[in-house]
C-alpha cells in the first residue's frame, strides 16, 4: 500500500485509530475492489468510502436515496475540509451546472447524488471524472430488503459501464437473501462481505402485551427518572396522544412527526439533543443522522412491520456502551393494522413473511437476541441472559381443555367472530354484542370464567400460532378453524402452552447512567452550551457539524487547556481547531480554574458572566443571603468595584443615619429591628461594608 491512510484518518476526521473492518475495506478501496459493507449505524460505514475519496484523485459518486439527509452529509465534509457536493432534484439547472463544472476540474472529492439523478450526468460516467463508487443503503436495491425503492433498480448499469471502477455498497441492515440479492444485482460477485456484528449487548430487550400501554409506559419512565428516550408509534395521532399523556403526568415529552412545521421539528430535536426535552414521542422517521449518545431506552408503542425497522430504531439506544433498554408492546391490533396497510402492495408476500418474522420475535419462547442475530446470519450459540424470555423462562402446561374451550367457541359462533368476542363468550360477558348475538345461549358461554382477559388473549395468540385457527384478514379478522382443530376437537390431539407471564416478573433494575462516569459532567454540560451557541450564531446544524458528544466527552474528561492538548482530543481535526478551539479551550480553562477556587472566587468569577444573585444561588445550590454576603466580601477586597447594582444611593444614606443612633456598624440585628423589619439583612449588611469601607 503506497498510500499511508492513518495520517489522513487523524488529518480530517481526528481519529487516532480505524474501528472494526475500517481498515480492510479502505485497503480494498484503493486497490480497486469492490466490497459489501454490513454495518451498524453509528459503527463508522461512511467513514469506507470518505477517505479512499481524498487519496483518489478524481471524484467518489456517492449514491443516496436520502434526499434529505444529503446535505447534513456534504456540510459535515466540508467542515473537516473536504471537498464535497450533493446532486439532487431539489436544485436549481444553474446550481447543478456549477457542481457539474466543479467535477469535470477535478474539484470534488465526493459527489453525493439521488438514483433518479443519475440519468442528468451520464456524461460524467466514464474514467476521466469518476474513480469509485459508493452506494449507500444498499438494501434499497433488493425487493426482498425491508425498504425497497424502485429507483434503485437500474444500478446494475454502473458495472457494466464501468467495469474497472470499485463498487462499495454498504447498509446498515441486511439478511442472508438481501445481501446476496445486492451483490447479483450490482453485479459484483467478487465483492468481499464485511460483517459487522449485530449484537448490542448493552441493550435489554422486553416484550410486554399491549394492554394498558400508556400506564405502563409512566410505570416505566416514573422509574427512570431524567433518562432520554424515544417512543415510536405508528400514528401522528398516537405521538401526540402519548406525549400529551406524559406531559400531564409531570414528564418532559414531545410529539415529533412529518405533519409539523419545519421550524417546530428542528426546535424539538434540539431540545432533545440538549437534554432539555427528555422523552419523544415520535414516527419513525425520527432519530435519523441524530448524533445522541445518552438514549437510555426506546419504546415500541407499536409493533415494527419488521425486524430491520424493529433493530434500526432500538440501535438508537446506548450508543454510547452503557446500558440501555428496548420495550415493544405486542398486539393483535397492531398486526391486523399492519397487514391493512400491507394490502395490495406491490411486494405484499414479501412484506408480509418479514412480520411473520417479526411477530415470532415478539412470540418468542426462547432467547430473543438469539432470533434477531439469527435473523441478520449471526448464529449465536448462546442465551444472552439479558433479555425478558432469559430472565424469565416459560412453563409449558397441558392447554388440550384451554383449546378445546375456545375451539368449539370458534365452532359456534360458525367461525364469524374474531379474537374479541370469542373471549367475551368464553368469559360469558354481558355486553351489547354478546347480547345482541344472542350468545348466552351457546354451551360454551361462561365455560372459560375462571381465566383471565389477559390469559385467554395470551393462550388464543398461541393457538394461532400452533395452527389450530387462523385469522382471516379478509373477512374483518375473524378466527376460523384448522384441520388441526378438528384433531385437538374429536381426536385427542394434546396441546402445550405457556403459562402466561405472571404479575412478578424478573426485569433487570434501570441502572443508573453509568456508575461512575470518566468524564466531568458539569464540562461536558457547558461545552454542549458553548457548542449550540456557536450552531445558532454560525448557523451550523446539526451540532455535531462543529464536534460531536463524543468528542465533547473527550474534552470533558481530558480538560485540554493549550492547542497541541486540544487537537489530541478524538474527532478533532486541525481544521475544526482553527475554527472552534479557541472558544471550548476558553470555556475548559474557566472551567478547571473555577473547581480550584475557594467558594468567594466561585462566586466572583460567576458575578464576572454577568449572572444574577439569584442565578449565582441556584448554580452554586446556595441561599441567596449566602451569596450577598460574598458579594459584601468581595467588596471589602476590592475585588469588585461597585455595589451600585443591588443598593441604591437612598438606602445607603438610610443606613448612614440610623449608624449615628445605633453605635455599631458591625451587628445586623440591630439595624433590622430599627427599620421595624422593612429593609432586609442582605441591604444592611452591602451598605454597612460600604460605610465601613469608606471610614478605612
Ligand atoms: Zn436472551
């Protein structure tokens, strides 16, 4: 290798070391290979083609379904001082023209570019301009991926017309068929597979019937007090509903979803960011190209359509390595919604086999983390001991009479109910329905009383499940019988199930963020302050676009207080310390002086920001009188020149006078009782240092 790649690594992205497959990849890059990189988000996937890009000489298309996400991208190469364009339809002909001037001199680096555009610069496609290609969330491309996108389908072309031209395609989520469908339909059979790992093992995962959700939900938060989370739902309604739920509840929570204006999601995602919103409630769109460590839980309200969705949005958790926690709730409902929504669509079976996989997982009997990195191809040989199903294993028991019961339920009501009545009847309800039905009068009616709601649900799910009855989407979700029924019904077929889930169940306590962090924490607060200041003057957003938490923690736990410090800190370039450095290394600097200072110059150097008595109070978690009194002292010292600001000239010549009657300029009391209690203590004591100050 001619090239040496590790100084590069620390010139523009500031890290002293690759993470994982980094370094293989970028070595096949430059040599020309193609490759397939599987990686989690947040592993450093982009970082494969980025740095290849400055070593090449001409320019790396990056091809992105992500309109929306392109310019975050191409602002956060820029400002490591690369150079960088996007090619999209949101552009202007003369806007497009200047970027495609740029590549023809040879004078961007990475051309960002949506699969439709592709077609506007065919000129381009050739060796003079382009010497690598990237396509980012490459499971786009298949129809058996979980987002499939039409325009990625004609990709296949840039192999064929530009054969010696390496082809990295990269996604974050991909099982066994999608990856090998991405390779055949790139046409690059030769590309080496790069596995990342799918486990997060710091992530606790648990499943939880839907009943009760919002109360469960503030069960749950209320134990997890000021820890960031989000919670998808399904709907815009149901974000709005549950935050609003949360809100009333005493919580700190927003809705978050497409309908709102731009400037509203902006502010919410920045409130999050800044710790000063703790919980959103949100479609899924939300947490893309976030740059948030501390998400200590993420919550299904709903059930994902599939695993990829499902294993995306719980990622958003514990990115910084400490525990973290992923609640789905698991309903009948949600599956009937989801297969509604999947009516018709152009790739419906495929669709429909990934929630059958995704509802196995929610089913599951036996490990969980095992299915999902089952799922992605990683055979784990083990139970991760830190999941619900691990911690609380399931006792089977004879279900034969439980099926029995509910079969011919089914049976009677000649296969025209759903899951809803059939357990009304079961439990021998005296509803509108039931009444209006006339069901009182069917034998079965009552027969199941001494089983539970919740129970009867849980059991039913798996009758489903072991094929004894179907739903039938199509005829409004009513349960119809099987040929196993029948076997179960008049041939003696036994049956096993799982007791349901009982009331005290073992769930890992919430840890605390971090026993012991490495890094101070009221820095790291400050520098999140100094950060979003300069994103709000500078217009510069995201904030990770000047440093990201990472490298704030960095800073929080090195304290660099000179240049050659600062740069040493990770993710921190030469570029960004010309820009940022001065103002973060003045903050650290205040910051370490301020830890050494006695409690007078603490407060001094916070009345030197201009804060108030009482933000002083409240920074310092002192009483106000307390503060005054180190105002007084300072004074004395003539480390602060002037009172003027909490002591008017009459109050002063007030006190003078009542010095003559009072032969003391010492004791407070006396002077309290004169003024018959109307002047308070902290007035007295600024203006007898005043008197006694000039006297000396
Ligand atoms: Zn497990």
């Amino acid at each position: 290798m001619a090239f040496e790649i590790l100084p590069t690594l620390k010139k523009y992205f500031g890290y002293d070391t690759f993470r994982a497959d980094q370094e293989n990849i970028i070595k096949d890059v430059l040599e020309a290979k193609d490759a397939l990189v599987i990686m989690p988000t947040g592993g450093g996937k982009s970082l494969c083609y980025q740095l290849p890009a400055i070593h090449l000489p001409k320019t790396t298309l990056v091809v992105s379904p992500l309109i929306a996400l392109m310019k975050d991208q191409v602002d956060s190469l820029r400002a490591n001082g690369i150079s960088a364009a996007y090619y999209n339809s949101t552009q202007t002909a003369e806007e497009q023209n200047a970027i495609v001037e740029r590549v023809v001199k040879k004078d961007i680096k990475l051309l960002y570019i949506a699969p439709e555009s592709l077609g506007n610069i065919q000129f381009l496609l050739n060796y003079e301009y382009i010497d690598c290609i990237a396509i980012d969330e490459a499971h786009c491309i298949s129809s058996w991926g979980h987002d499939f996108r039409p325009s990625y389908q004609n990709l296949g072309f840039l192999k064929k017309q530009l054969p010696n031209i390496p082809i990295i395609a990269l996604t974050a989520t991909a099982d066994a068929a999608t990856r090998e469908d991405i390779v055949a339909q790139l046409h690059i059979p030769n590309a080496k597979r790069y596995l990342s790992s799918f486990d997060r093992a710091n992530i606790y995962m648990e499943v939880r019937p839907s009943d009760k959700r919002v109360q469960q939900i503030i069960k749950f938060v209320k134990k997890r007090p000021d820890y960031s989370g989000i919670i998808y739902c399904l709907s815009r309604k149901s974000t709005e509903n549950v935050a609003k739920k949360l809100v009333d509840a005493g919580f700190s929570a927003e809705a978050y979803h497409a309908g709102l204006q731009p400037e509203d999601r902006e502010t919410i995602q920045d409130n999050f960011i800044q710790d000063k919103t703790k919980i959103i409630c949100a479609t899924t769109a939300f947490g893309m190209g976030i740059d948030k460590s501390n998400i200590r839980f993420v919550i299904h309200f709903n059930m994902p359509k599939n695993i990829e969705g499902y294993y995306q949005e719980i990622g958003r958790a514990g990115r910084d390595g400490t525990a973290a926690e992923a609640l789905l709730f698991y309903s009948y409902a949600d599956i009937i919604q989801l297969e509604r929504f999947m009516l018709g669509a152009a790739n419906e079976e495929m669709q429909r086999s990934k929630m059958e996989r995704m509802k196995q997982f929610a089913e599951a009997t036996s490990c969980r983390r095992r299915i999902l990195l089952n799922y992605f191809g990683e055979i784990s040989e083990k139970d991760c001991k830190h999941c619900d199903v691990c911690l609380n294993p399931p006792s089977f028991i004879d279900g034969t009479l439980l099926a029995q019961k509910a079969l011919s339920t089914i049976y009677r009501v000649r296969e025209k109910e759903g899951v809803h009545a059939i357990v009304d009847i079961l439990r021998g309800a005296k509803n509108q329905h039931t009444l209006e039905n006339n069901y009182a009068s069917l034998s079965t009616y009552g027969i199941g009383r001494e089983v539970s709601w919740r129970d009867w649900q849980h059991y039913l799910i798996q009758f489903i499940n072991q094929g004894l009855c179907t739903i039938a989407f199509h005829k409004d979700n009513h349960l119809e019988l099987t040929h196993l029924a029948h076997d179960v019904l008049f041939k003696g077929l036994k049956i096993k199930v799982t007791e349901p889930i009982t009331k005290r169940r073992k769930t890992p306590l919430p840890i605390r963020e971090s026993v012991k962090k490495s890094y101070d924490e009221a820095l790291f607060e400050k520098l999140k302050e100094v950060r979003l200041a300069i994103s709000k003057e500078q217009n510069l957003r995201p904030v990770s676009l000047i440093f990201n938490d990472a490298s704030l923690k960095d800073m929080a736990a090195k304290k660099p207080t000179t240049t050659s410090e600062f740069l040493k800190i990770s993710g921190v370039i030469q570029h960004k310390l010309n820009l940022f450095g001065r103002v973060f290394i003045e903050e650290i600097k205040n910051h370490v002086s301020f830890g050494k200072a006695d409690t007078y110059q603490k407060t001094l150097l916070l009345h030197k920001k201009g804060k108030t008595i009482e933000e002083i109070a409240l920074k310092r978690k002192l009483h106000e009188t307390t503060i005054y009194s180190h105002i007084a002292k300072l004074y004395e010292e003539n480390k602060i020149d002037s009172l003027d600001a909490y002591i008017s000239k009459s109050e002063i010549e007030k006190i003078r006078e009542a010095s003559k009657v009072l032969e003391t300029k010492e004791k407070l009391k006396p002077y309290y009782d004169y003024f018959e209690e109307q002047v308070p203590y902290h007035i007295i004591r600024l203006g007898l240092t005043i008197l006694n100050k000039k006297e000396a």
